[in-house]
C-alpha cells in the first residue's frame, strides 16, 4: 500500500468515528491536509466552529493568523502537512479531556508513521504536551519555555513547539515573538537539508 493508499484507508476510519463523546457533537471530523511528502507537519489542537462546518484546517479567524504567520516565515500551506491532534470540535472551545486524547492520539501516530516528517510543529499546550511526551517522557513544566526552542530526537526528528495561532487574537503584543518563533520552521528546515 502507497503513502496515499494508507492515508485515505486512515481518513475514512476518522470520519467515521465513534470513539468518544465529541463524535456526537461533531458536524465533521477534520482529517489532515495538504503535502503528503512534506518534511514539515504542523500539529494543532482540535478543529474550531468554522473548521468543523467546513470540514477543513485552520479556515477561521486561527486560520487568517496562521496565514499571516506562515507569510512571514515564509512557508506555504500547500507545503506542508497540517492535522490535529483532536479530530473533533470541542463544545464551547474546552480543552480536551484525557480520555479524549487517548481515544484520538493513535490516529495522530499513524499519520506520523505515514507521512514520516523530519519536522514536527506543535501549535499550543496540548499538542505540544502530547508530541514531546511521545518522543521525550517528560512533561515540560513551564510551557514559556518551551515554545520556540527546538528538540532533537533520538530518531532524528525535529520537535519545535509554538504558540497556537490563537494566541495572537487574544494578546497582541505576542506578534513580534511569534512572528520570530514561527520563522524558526524554516530555519530548522534550513539546518537539515
């Protein structure tokens, strides 16, 4: 089976999941998107109210922001991977439970198996927390720290956490170092070509 054989048979078992509540509240489960063969797979949170009507990553107000910020880094959306790590729309913008990342992460595994990315942006604290737990055992305590430094795994693999694009729409004056910090994708990329 192809990379693309394996990513539609995994598509189709995420749109048709019951493996949890969100499932119930769901108007679509958002599958990840863009290039397959990509180096770079951004990680986000969970699909957003437009996100979920749409069937489609980062189309609201996160989306302009993440645009913004890709603009400035100079990366392009339809070079890169882009998925969550929930699938599904959280009621009221909740953070996900536990039980609901538990029932969801294995699909976020099976994507990275297929995709094979050397680079793995985590947007915001639980994807972050899920992906350097994954690769590193320890749970970062101060998230401050975290965010636009990069990790190196023992399989090679780049993991640079950032803020959710999110975070721009509530506190401003975080532009310049966001805009800094996103622009570490490329210099990341840069560093192993």
């Amino acid at each position: 089976m192809n990379k693309i054989e394996k990513i539609e048979k995994l598509n189709v078992e995420i749109r048709n999941c019951r493996r949890c509540r969100l499932s119930e509240t769901r108007t679509n489960a958002i599958l990840g998107e863009g290039n397959i063969d990509s180096k770079i797979m951004i990680v986000a949170q969970a699909p957003g109210e437009s996100e979920d009507k749409e069937g489609r990553m980062f189309i609201g107000p996160s989306g302009k922001v993440l645009d913004e910020l890709f603009g400035q880094a100079g990366i392009r959306r339809g070079d890169i991977y882009m998925t969550n790590l929930i699938k599904c729309k959280l009621p009221k913008y909740r953070k996900p439970k536990r039980d609901e990342i538990k029932s969801c992460s294995p699909y976020l595994d099976r994507e990275i198996e297929i995709i094979q990315p050397d680079i793995i942006v985590t947007l915001g604290h639980f994807a972050s927390s899920y992906i350097l737990e994954k690769y590193f055992i320890e749970k970062p305590q101060d998230f401050k720290q975290v965010y636009g430094r990069a990790f190196y795994t023992k399989s090679g693999k780049v993991i640079l956490p950032l803020r959710h694009p999110a975070a721009l729409l509530y506190n401003p004056e975080l532009k310049d170092v966001m805009v800094e910090d996103y622009r570490k994708i490329s210099t990341v990329m840069g560093e192993l070509v």
